[in-house]
C-alpha cells in the first residue's frame, strides 16, 4: 500500500538529542532497518528547528531534556510552521505533564528510551503514518485529563502552597484572598485532580509535574 515504507522509499528520520552516543546508538539502530534513513542530527531545540527546515524529514526523534532548552519548545515551534510534522518524543525520563505538553503541543507520539527496539520501530512506524503512539497507561491518563479542564494559574500558586503545608488561612493571607476563595479554589483543584484530600491532591499535581518540591 502506498502507506506502507518501503526500501525504494525510506523513511526520512531526523534525531534529536543532545548526547552524542545516544545519538549515533541510535542512528546505528535504524540504519539496519530497509525502510528508515536517518537523514539529520541535533543537539538541541534551536538545532532541532533548522534540521528541520533544511531536512525536511518525515519524522523526528525528539528528546526533552536537552541541557538548556526543552524539547517542547522545538516540538510546539516545529508543529506551529509544520502542521503536518510527524514528531515521536523519545525520553529516558518524561513526567505525565511533560509528555501532556508534548501531545498538547503537537507531537503525535511518546517512548521512553528504555523500550525494546521493536517498540521503537513499531513506534517510528506508526507516527510516521501520522498515528498516534502512547503506552497504554500513559494514553489512559492522558485521556483522563484531556477530559478534565487544566488548573488555572491561580490555583497552581494555592496548590504551591497547601504543597508547603499551609493552611487555607495562611494561604489566604499569602495571596491576599479570602479564605471563601481559598476553599473554592482547593476544592476545584480536587475535582480538577481527581483528588479526595489535599493530601492526595499535592500527590498527583507532584507526580504530574505541575508543582516542583
């Protein structure tokens, strides 16, 4: 099928991470494959973004972390001038708020680099189609909050906070708020969360990523 790659007309990859040897490992990996080609390198988002222009491939390989600059920024830059780029992040370690901000900011797909190289192929397969891919318990949490509305600004300063073990009076004088409005922001952080208690609620804001401890 004309979907389907084949070694007359191999997929054009361009890898971005910001070590090397994770980089050449890699490009080694797919090179071994008829179907995939790897036809540009970079080491960070600003890199990323040029590769991209002059490249023009067909999917790209994107770490996150990369020293100074996030690999988010070169997924929402690149899907902004690009709406169809085909962008696979592949992470040795993403948050569920950083995988979250990458399909919110137009990558497709999500693998932690510690997957088997069938994943990955399966993976580069299946984004380059235009597919999504998410491991299952990450497409299910991903569903989850897709379908519940982001905490606002406002409740992340109060969530900082309860995070801090203030109470809902030393909050209000932090902010300069009534403790009514306190209480009304924590408790639509609580449904906002999925969260019965504050406990549980700074739990998963933490596990989320959105409050640092």
């Amino acid at each position: 099928s004309p979907n389907m790659p084949d070694s007359s007309n191999p997929l054009r990859l361009l890898l971005v991470d910001d070590h090397f040897v994770v980089r050449s490992g890699l490009a080694a990996s797919l090179h071994l494959e008829d179907d995939m080609q790897v036809v540009a390198e970079a080491s960070d988002a600003n890199e990323a973004i040029t590769a991209y222009e002059s490249a023009k491939p067909d999917i790209v390989l994107m770490d996150l972390q990369m020293g100074e600059t996030s690999g988010i920024d070169a997924v929402a830059k690149i899907c902004q001038d690009h709406p169809s780029a085909h962008i696979l992040v592949f992470s040795s370690f993403a948050r569920d708020e950083d995988v979250y901000r990458a399909i919110r900011a137009g990558a497709l797909g999500y693998l932690q680099k510690a997957s088997p190289r069938e994943d990955l192929l399966e993976a580069v397969r299946q984004v380059a189609q235009g597919n999504r891919y998410l491991p299952r318990e990450i497409a299910q949490r991903l569903a989850d909050r897709l379908s519940r509305p982001e905490p606002s600004p406002r409740e992340r300063e109060v969530l900082a906070l309860i995070a801090k073990g203030r109470s809902n009076k030393e909050v209000a004088s932090d902010l300069g708020l009534s403790e009514d409005t306190v209480k009304r922001h924590v408790s639509n952080l609580m449904a906002k969360l999925g969260a019965q208690d504050r406990t549980q609620a700074v739990t998963e804001a933490l596990r989320r990523g959105l409050i640092e401890v």
